[in-house]
C-alpha cells in the first residue's frame, strides 16, 4: 500500500470518535511530505498521535522504524491502525531515551505543548541519534514560537521552518552540537514540602508543586484517617502519593498515570525520597485497579485536552475512582473553581462536599455510595 492508502485507513480508536475529529491531520501529512525519500532511513517518531507518522513511514519504505509515545491511548491507537492496515510488527515501541535515537538517520516528532518537553527530545537526538540525522518537528502554526527554535539550537547548528501549508509548519534541525548529554528527569527540592520533586519534559507542571496540589496536599490530613490503601489517580511527579506515603507508614499507596513522562517522573520523585514502596503504574484510569479495592482516591484531574478547557478528562477520573472505591471510600480531589465538577462528583461518585477553597481552587471530599 502507498502512505496515502494507508492514511485513509487510520482511526482514532480507542480514543474518541467524532466527524469532527481526524487521525490524521494537516501537520501529520506535512511532515511525512518533508521528510521525503524515507527508503531505508533510520526513524524515530515521538509522540505520534494515532500512528500516521509511523505507519506512513512503513509505507514509504523506512526500515527502522522506533516510536516512542507519551500517551498510553495513543499506543493503543498506533497498535489497531497497525492491525488494520496489516502492519503489525512493522515498528518497535520503545521509551523516550538515549537508546531510542541510537544511530537514527531522521526523527518524526509532533511539537510539543512543553518548551522542556522539547529540550528532552532535542537533548536525547544530538546526543545519540547519527551524525547526519535530520529532526523535524511539526505542529499547528498558532501553538509554535520562536522560543521553539532557540531550544533546538542548543542541540543542532541548524534551524530553519517550512513554509506555514494548512495552518502547520515544520522545524527542520540539523547538524548535532558536540557535548550535549541527556539532563532529564531534573529535580528541585520544595522546602515547603520537604520533598525532591522530579520531572521529565512532558510531565505537567515540570518540578514544581502548582497550587491547586499545594491546597490539596494540606487537606490531606483529615483524608480517610482509617485507610488502608490509597490511589493516586492521574499521579503527574507523584507529589501527592509520596505525601501519602510518607505521612502514613502503613498505608499501601499505589500512583497510576497514563502519561510516560509522569510515570517515569513518579518514580524518580518517589526513589529520591526513599519511598520505592509506592507502587507506579501507567494505566488508562485506573483500568487495572481492581474495583471497590480501594480506600481512599486523590486526584488533581487535567482541565485540558489538547488546547481546549473540557471536563471530560476529568469525568473519567471520577468514574474510575467511583468504580475502586470501597462503599464508603473517600475521593478527595482538587480543581479550579470556574470548573463544573462539584455536580458530576455528586452524579458519579456521591455525596460531595468543599473540605477547602482559596481564590483559584476547591477541593472537595466525595464519599462512595
């Protein structure tokens, strides 16, 4: 099959399906077309939403094909799509490090929401990737900046962008700096916490505490003080899991995210504070937790998906923490207070109630029916 067949194939399951939403989209299509001649070239793909980039790089003759993707539905995506244009086991999953880009001759990424997100991948291509490889980095021209450029450049002599075709653009990087070596995960010490907090690139809020996990994290006390086990859903650095597992000897804590970088994040922040004990796992809410195993669920939820400020993602959550709670079990979450969720924790988990709030942020306590 031509790229173009294979394209045509391509859906967006098992994520959402909409006729308003694509699995390929204008910025996939622009970087395969820059890319070129892809016979025989070594490619690494990073972050590929639903399996474009490295399906149509199968199909125009790629033979190395590694791919690395933050997100666990996108790997799911990737591996049907594979499936369904018979190109299973055509391309290697693998994790964002050095022995990714080993040797790689061109590297396929989706520019990402993060400037350290991209130094990560800018960092890991000059350091291992082949003396003559090619990065390109595509995205929507209303999200890329010039700031993009300069974070390049600290990895490659040359940086130069494609003409804008459909709102995308594409960075084109070249010729690997001498001496750059991998710094990421990177840690900072949060005196008001006490605690070494870890990031790789993509993971929100990088090594900081943001404020809406501070107000939760000083709630915490009057959490489920009978429980068990606990559950940080959607652990992002593990901030609020090494909290629990720190505060509490005896409560058996386990971090679940389906984000890469925040897994691997989680258990960098969790071993530098001595607490390898917590359990981490990338999972697509909770979905291997088992249900009413769980006594006490915390959870900061994202209020983006992609650019746009939804409640969805968050609904998720809240479903998944119904579904592991124990009767009687305890949700304690925390968001910004323009948000509707006070009424959908109520319909999903159950009786909700404010147990704190400042200027920005809530944070409730729901209690399973």
């Amino acid at each position: 099959m031509t790229p173009d067949e294979v394209l045509a194939q391509l859906r967006r399951e098992p994520d959402v399906e909409a006729p308003d939403l694509v699995a390929v989209d204008a910025t996939d299509r622009l970087l395969l077309d820059t890319a070129g001649d892809l016979t025989g070239q070594r490619v690494v793909v990073v972050d590929d939403a639903y399996g474009a980039l490295t399906l149509g790089a199968v199909a125009a003759g790629a033979r190395d094909v590694r791919v690395a993707q933050d997100l666990l539905v996108g790997e799911r995506a990737l591996a049907l799509n594979a499936e369904r244009t018979g190109l299973s086991g055509t391309h290697r999953p693998g994790s964002l490090d050095a022995a990714l880009f080993d040797g790689a001759t061109l590297v396929l990424a989706r520019a990402p929401k993060a400037f350290d997100a991209l130094r990560e991948l800018t960092e890991l291509a000059a350091a291992a990737a082949a003396p003559d490889v090619t990065v390109l980095v595509g995205g929507r021209v209303k999200h890329m900046t010039l700031g993009m450029n300069d974070v390049l450049r600290t990895g490659f002599a040359e940086v130069s962008a494609t003409l804008a075709r459909q709102k995308s653009r594409v960075l084109v990087a070249r010729g690997p700096r001498p001496g750059v070596a991998p710094s990421f995960p990177r840690c900072r010490h949060d005196d008001a916490l006490d605690l070494d907090v870890c990031a790789h690139g993509a993971a929100f809020a990088g090594a900081r505490v943001d404020e809406g996990t501070r107000l939760l994290v000083a709630a915490l006390d009057a959490a489920a003080p009978d429980a068990r086990t606990a559950l940080d859903l959607g652990c992002g650095t593990g901030v609020l899991a090494a909290v629990l597992a720190r505060s509490r000897p005896d409560l058996e804590v386990t971090a679940t995210d389906q984000s890469a970088a925040a897994v691997a994040s989680a258990r960098a922040t969790l071993a530098r504070a001595g607490l390898e004990r917590v359990r981490v796992l990338r999972d697509d809410a909770a979905a291997t937790v088992p249900d009413a195993s769980v006594d006490l669920v915390v959870c900061n939820p994202p209020f983006h998906l992609g650019a746009a400020v939804v409640t969805a993602a968050a609904d998720r959550l809240f479903a998944a923490a119904a579904r592991v709670l124990r009767p009687g079990g305890e949700l304690w979450a925390v968001y910004n207070n323009r948000l509707p969720h006070r009424a959908a924790l109520r319909r999903l988990v159950g009786p909700t109630r404010a147990a704190a709030h400042d200027r920005r942020f809530t944070v409730t306590v729901s209690t399973r029916r």
